[in-house]
C-alpha cells in the first residue's frame, strides 16, 4: 500500500544490474566474514557440504534418488522397528507394575499402529503418484 504514495524512480538497465552486483557482492562479504570469524559456523558449513556430496555419491551408488529414498525407508524402518519393539515392552512393564494393565491393550496398539504407518505411508504415495 505504501508503495503507491512513493514516486517510482526509474533506472536504466545497465545501473539495475549495477545495483544488483553491489548487493549480491555484499552478501558474499558479509558470507565471508561470518564463516571467517565464526569457528561454529564454518564446522556446520563443511558437515553440510560433506553430507551434500556423500548424499550424491549415495544416490549415484543406488541407482538415483528414488533407490537411495527406499535404502533410508528402509535403514529407518529396520531401526525402528527394534526401537518400537523395546520401548512398547518398557511402557508395558511399566503399566503392569503401576497396575494399570487394562492400558496394555492400548500401548501394544499404538505401538503397531506406528509402525504399521511406517509401511503403509510410503505406499499410499506410489499409490497417488502411479494414479496420476
């Protein structure tokens, strides 16, 4: 709204492209500096550059992106499927020892509806994207 008060200033093409530089150049000094003086910021910088390219050498070894997708579904859904598995049992000891154990039923079944997601998620998307 502010805008239509203001005069608009017009300039060439070539004082745009100018003005841009001036910017984009100052962004990379401003860049430069902080990964210069901040030791945090350039250990996050090179972990994030090093996890780009093992990421892309991955997708390379597991025939693209969709290959190296399904080997983290699967990596995640063989970890969680023993992280379920222990912390199911752990909130089951610990409602019979409280006495609640009319809540076991509960527990186990959210446990397996977890992980019943784990598996029917990802194909409930191939099932959309091979619909359309």
């Amino acid at each position: 709204m502010l805008n239509c008060l203001c005069k608009p200033t017009i300039i060439s093409i070539p004082e745009f492209l100018n003005s841009t530089k001036k910017y984009t150049s100052n962004k990379m000094v401003v860049l430069e500096n902080t990964v210069k003086h901040s030791r945090k910021f350039e250990k996050v910088l090179i972990i994030t550059m090093a996890i780009v390219m093992n990421i892309s050498v991955c997708a390379a070894k597991a025939g693209g992106i969709d290959g190296l997708g399904y080997m983290i579904i699967d990596l995640i859904r063989h970890w969680a499927y023993f992280i379920l598995i222990i912390m199911c049992i752990v909130e089951v000891i610990r409602a019979g020892i409280g006495g609640d154990s009319n809540k076991i039923l509960s527990i186990v079944m959210r446990y397996l509806l977890i992980f019943m997601s784990m598996y029917l998620v990802p194909d409930l998307f191939d099932a959309i994207r091979d619909a359309l």
